[in-house]
C-alpha cells in the first residue's frame, strides 16, 4: 500500500474516540484498517471492529504484565507485542478469536520497553531495563543474538532503513549504532540533552526513535527534565545526521508543555509526528524536518502514550491514559457512591490527516 506523499498538518481531524476501562499504551489499525488493536496495563491485547456499528470490542488473554510496545509486520498478517516482565508474542491476525502463534517468555530479564521490526519483516530487536538489546527471528521467535554495552537502562531501538544497522538508546541519552552481522557496536552517538540528574533521580533518556524516509537523520524523543518530578521537562526531539553521528539540531514546541516525546512517527510526506503526556494532558505535534517548532499542534484531554501511524499515511490512532471526561490520574482517587475505586481508564483518538 502507498502511502500519501502529501499531507496538510492543518487540516488533520479527530473523526472518533473509543473508550476503555484501563490505561491504553500502544495501538494499531489493521492493514484494511477495519480493526483496531491496543493494549497496556490490563495484560490482554484488544480489537474494536471499526465496521460494526456498535464497535464490537474483544479482548485476548496473553500477558501477564504491562503491554509496553506494539507493531504490524511490514508484509504479514501478524502482530507483535511486548510487556514489563519481558514476553514477546505474536499473534496472527484475522477475525476469530486471537492467540499467540509463538512466544518468547524470556526476551529481557525484567521491563522489555520497545520492539522494532527490520524492513525486510525477517528480524525483531528488543530492549529493556536489563541494559540488553537482543534481537530474533519474526518467524518463530528464537534469539539470534544480543548486543551488550549500554551502562543503564535502554529505552528504543530503530532499525535503519539499509537493514544492516541497529540503533538503541538508553536513559543517560547514550545512542548505539550497532552492526547486525557481527553485533559489534560501531560508534556511540550523543542524545545527552535528553538526560538530567536531578538530585537523586535520573532524568529523562531516549523515550523513542525513528528515521527519516531516506535513513539520513535518526529523530530521538524525550525531554530536557527540569525538577524532581520524572514527568516534568520540556518536549525534546533530537535530530542526528547518521553519516556524521553528530547532532543536527533539536525540536521543541512553541507552547509550555511539561513532559516527555513518547512516540514518534515519520511522515512519507516529510513531517515528523510526536506524541506527548503530561498532568495537563496530552499532545500531538507535526514537525518539519530542519525546522526548530512544529507546524502544528492537537491537544488532548488526557496524555498520550503510544502513536500508530497507517502504512496509508491517511489514518493515525493514538492511544492515551484517561477517559476524556477530564481523568487523568487512578492512585489515591477517592471512592465513588458505592464505595468501589475507579481504576485508572483509557482512551483512543481516530484521526484522518488532510
């Protein structure tokens, strides 16, 4: 499927919100884009049909811990799915029931944060708080290696386009550039503007990558912290030129928003799209790439925390905490009439770019 090559930011509209009962963290529509899938604290992977008029809803059991990263295969009907105790599955996808055509139990040792799939749809990467990044065969799950030397926690990974590299970066803002065949790391890159002790907390860190179209600039989200509350900072996307390894320049929004890029997506069109959460809510921006503040911004009641861009380049979802009745918190909520707690619920945001 082509993807639009033109796109007006400005016309970009919401068409629908779909609401769920927990935190959403990642989201996906299907390739006919009749389903959308997301996931996040329950455990379970969900599918709403787009088509039904009453958007049938369904959840699969899988997990036992928090959904943290979600993706299409490139030319497959399946998907993949990562959590916090460090399982990766894949499901195929069609419109029975659903469950996992294999699993990894064991990918990371504790929080798997990200996965990311080789353009040729052959190799995954993972990464994880057990400062690993390893990668695996999308067939059938089975390591094909692990690439050791980040010093602390790794938060993303991204492939390059020429499938032959790997890049990871981790909490203190350290990039590496990895080569696939041998695992050897080939360079470290400097993201450090994403990072910030601040008193006895580590601030910040790559929260998300991805390349341009043309693999000549690698985009790496977070936030510059600014006081000991880990959610406080400002938006940041740092853009490396790859061929030199050096930075490029950064991005930050016009506006004062108070937290992290968690999700990034490159546009075919040539926009950067970035995804943020705050306590105020959430936020998305379109970027133009060599250019310092976006082009346009679209607001959220509640935070956003996982972006999932159509291969069309006409549709986008967005999954975020809350209900977007103004919830954005569930821990010390008081009780309700009948004495029961109200857990923490999610949303997802439909748009159609113009």
């Amino acid at each position: 499927m082509a993807a639009a090559t033109a796109i007006q930011p400005q016309k970009i509209k919401e068409v629908q919100a779909i609401q769920h009962d927990r935190q959403l963290v990642c989201c996906r529509l299907s390739q006919d884009r009749r389903f959308l899938f997301a996931a996040g604290f329950d455990g379970k992977l969900h599918r709403w049909d787009l088509e039904d008029e009453q958007h049938k809803h369904e959840s699969f059991p899988g997990h036992s811990g928090w959904v943290e990263s979600m993706l299409l295969h490139p030319g497959k009907n399946e998907l993949f799915t990562a959590d916090s105790r460090g399982t990766l599955h894949c499901w195929p996808l069609g419109p029975g029931a659903l469950k996992p055509r294999w699993t990894t139990r064991d990918a990371h040792s504790t929080w798997l944060r990200k996965v990311a799939i080789s353009p040729d749809g052959k190799i995954l990467a993972t990464c994880g708080n057990d400062k690993m990044v390893r990668v695996f065969s999308a067939a059938d799950g089975k390591r094909l290696g692990e690439f050791k030397g980040h010093a602390s926690h790794v938060q993303s990974v991204a492939f390059h386009n020429d499938g032959k590299s790997l890049a990871s970066g981790d909490l203190y803002g350290v990039i590496k550039h990895w080569n696939l065949e041998d695992g050897k790391c080939l360079r470290d890159l400097d993201a450090s503007k994403l990072y910030k002790k601040i008193r006895e907390y580590d601030q910040g860190g790559v929260r998300s990558m991805t390349f341009d179209s043309q693999g000549k600039t690698l985009f790496c989200g977070g936030f510059a912290g600014s006081n000991p509350n880990q959610g406080h900072g400002t938006p940041t996307v740092v853009a490396i030129d790859w061929t030199s390894g050096k930075q490029s320049y950064t991005m930050t929004p016009k506006a004062d928003f108070k937290g992290p890029v968690l999700d990034l997506a490159y546009h075919p069109a040539g926009f950067l799209l970035g995804i943020g959460s705050s306590e105020a809510g959430g936020a998305l921006w379109f970027w133009k790439p060599g250019e310092t503040k976006e082009v346009h911004l679209l607001k959220n009641k509640t935070s956003f925390r996982g972006l999932g861009l159509h291969a069309d380049g006409l549709h986008l979802a967005a999954a975020a905490f809350g209900d977007r009745g103004g919830q954005r918190g569930g821990n010390g909520r008081r009780l309700n009439a009948k004495g029961e707690y109200l857990g923490f619920a999610g949303n997802i945001v439909l748009y159609e770019l113009g």
